[in-house]
C-alpha cells in the first residue's frame, strides 16, 4: 500500500501542469474539427463594362468582364443565406491585397450569395427574399447613395465556385450571370469563389476640346468642373435580382426614391489648368441616378488667353443645363462631346471674343 500510494500521491504543481495538457489537448481537437468544416471564404470580383452611347449612336452592350482592382481599400457588403441556418451579413475586404471575407463556410453546405460594393457608399442596406427564397433572388435596397457621383455602385450579377490557386479567368468555364449559389468545402479544400458585379447608375462622360477657328484667336486653359444637381440630395436604390439559369442579366429593375436637397461633384479640379486642344480630350466620368436626368447642371471654370500668351479673362464661369439623357438605365454611358465656341453670330466683339460658349454636340 505505501509503495501504492507513493505512485498516487501528485504534488499540486504536477497537477496544474498536467490539467492544463489536458485542457490543450482539447482545445487543438475542437480546433481540428472547426477547421475541417469550415473556412473563410476568398473571392475574386469581376466587374461588366458599361454600354456606350455618343449622344443616341449606341453599341451592344460587351459580355465580358474584367477583374476589379480598387486604387483604395475597398469592403463588399455581403449579404449570405442558406436553405438551413438564417442569413448572416458580413463584408469582403483587400486590405492585404487578397479578397476575404469575415464570414465562415460550413463544408458541404449551400449558399447564396447577394451583395454590393463599396459599402462605405452608402448608409443602410438589406435584402428580403424574392418570393419567400432566396433561391429565386433577392430585392435590395440600399439608402444613403449620393445621386450623382464619382464613386460607381456595383451589385452582384453572379457567383461561381473555384479554386483559389487558379486565378486565370481565361480558363473558368460556365462563368455567368443569375447564378448566386455554391456549396462550401473543408478548409483543405479551400473556398474561393468569382463574384460578377454590374453597375446600378447610368454614366456620364466627357470629351472637351476647342473650335478650330476660334483656337486660331484664343487660348480656354480649364481649370475646373463640376456637375450639380437641385432634384436630391441623396437616394435610395431598391434592385429587384432574380435568379436564372439562362446567364441574363438578373437585375430585373432598378428604382430610385429621392432625398429633397442639392447635390453637385467636381469631376476635374487643377490650378495650372489645362489646354484645350482641337481634338477631343476625355475628362473624368461620374454616375447618375435617373431621377435627376434632366436636373444636371455643368459648371465650368476657366482662363482665356490670346495667342501671344497673355491672360485676357481670368476665373470665368459658365454654366450649362444637360440635355435630357435619352440612355439612362443601369449599366448604360452617354458621353457628351463639347466644344468651345465663340458667341458671335456676325461680328466679333472683344467681349465676345473673351467669353466662348460651350456647344454640347
């Protein structure tokens, strides 16, 4: 017995040591079995181009994409669901230069996935259910948006499961629209999947350049210009999404409700300025919400110089009424031609001379 009890007898100290083994001993276990079933999902985003229309000449919309890569930080607002478990909302980040999200994937479970980037672009969102599934898709509202701006809102079109090691896109087959589901692996397996992204505005674009007789007299250095807006403030989006399996567009409509209020952004603003040439120069696009088509106002800021150098008119201002876009759904551009023109119709005064108009072509 005492040969026994002397095998037995544990001095407090040994018996920390060993409790604490054993607590660890179980925790790497629940780890284990945690990591084998699921694991942080990565994505690739990829965005579809807008449809080009020079003042009514329009172009068929392109069907490819191209990946999406943000010159800022930038979050994916994702909204995540799945027929067994209640949805969860978390964001896709590239703060270390690869998508993640802040979510977990179960392995062998299916989701699907809706959302819309960047996040920081507006201040609410969410998602019910189309027809009670969210199988059949999705209608989002999003509030907060600014409805004219530089910073373009994208929703997501379409998910498609793949390998994380394989970024090529050249090499992903069956890539389309409508499709928002994938099922979730181990955390051997990895989970990766392409998200497809389509733009919720219309989009605006600018080409300024200077009338060849007029540019024989004088010099338009343009230093800055904006747009503005009487008709919101700001807005919220609702974008009905419907599923399919045919690869359409699954956007099905897209409508606004508006924020009384003004709104203007600066496309373009140098001090130096820059010199008007003959040919057309490409200026900064922005977005729009067709609520305020037909309430958007240029402002332009410029200095005249004759030919000799010297500054004729500094810091002038005009300002023009757009004309009504005729193109203006989601995913849809017009482009505006403008031309700087003198004022006269028979005899050129020094006025008239110093203070062009602007033709919008």
């Amino acid at each position: 017995m005492t040969i026994t009890q002397r095998h037995i007898i544990i001095r407090p100290i040994v018996a920390t040591l060993i409790a604490m083994a054993m607590l660890l001993c179980s925790c790497n276990e629940k780890e284990d079995l945690r990591s084998s079933t699921s694991s942080p999902l990565y994505i690739m985003p990829l965005t579809g181009s807008y449809t080009d229309n020079f003042m009514g000449d329009t172009r068929a919309l392109p069907v490819g994409f191209s990946i999406f890569d943000p010159q800022e930080v930038t979050n994916i607002d994702i909204f995540l669901t799945s027929p067994n478990e209640d949805g969860e909302r978390g964001t896709f980040t590239n703060e270390t230069g690869a998508w993640r999200s802040d979510l977990e994937m179960a392995n062998g479970q299916m989701y699907f996935v809706y959302g819309f980037l960047p996040k920081e672009a507006a201040t609410a969102a969410g998602v019910t259910p189309l027809e009670g599934s969210a199988a059949n898709g999705v209608v989002m509202t999003i509030t907060g948006l600014s409805p004219l701006s530089v910073t373009d809102v994208c929703v997501v079109v379409g998910v498609k499961q793949g390998d994380r090691q394989r970024l090529d896109i050249s090499e992903v087959d069956d890539l389309r629209m409508g499709r928002f589901n994938f099922t979730g692996r181990s955390a051997q397996q990895g989970n990766f999947i392409y998200l497809l992204l389509q733009h919720i505005y219309a989009s605006l674009g600018f080409q300024f350049r200077i009338d060849p007789t007029y540019n024989e007299l004088r010099t338009i250095v343009l230093k800055k210009m904006w747009l503005s807006t009487t008709s919101a403030s700001s807005t919220t989006a609702t974008i009905t999404l419907r599923a399919n399996s045919s690869g359409e567009d699954p956007i099905e409509s897209v409508s606004w409700a508006r924020v009384p209020g003004e709104r203007d952004v600066t496309l373009f603003d140098n001090t130096e300025g820059q010199a008007l040439t003959t040919t057309y120069t490409d200026l900064q696009n922005c977005v729009f919400a067709n609520l305020i088509n037909g309430d958007v106002t240029m402002h332009c800021l410029y200095d005249v110089y004759d030919k000799a150098g010297n500054l004729t008119r500094a810091n002038c201002v005009t300002e023009n009424k757009l004309p009504v876009m005729t193109i203006s759904g989601h995913g849809e551009r017009t482009v505006l031609r403008i031309t700087v023109n003198p004022t006269y119709l028979y005899v050129l005064s020094d006025d008239d001379l110093d203070n062009p108009s602007l033709t919008i072509e």
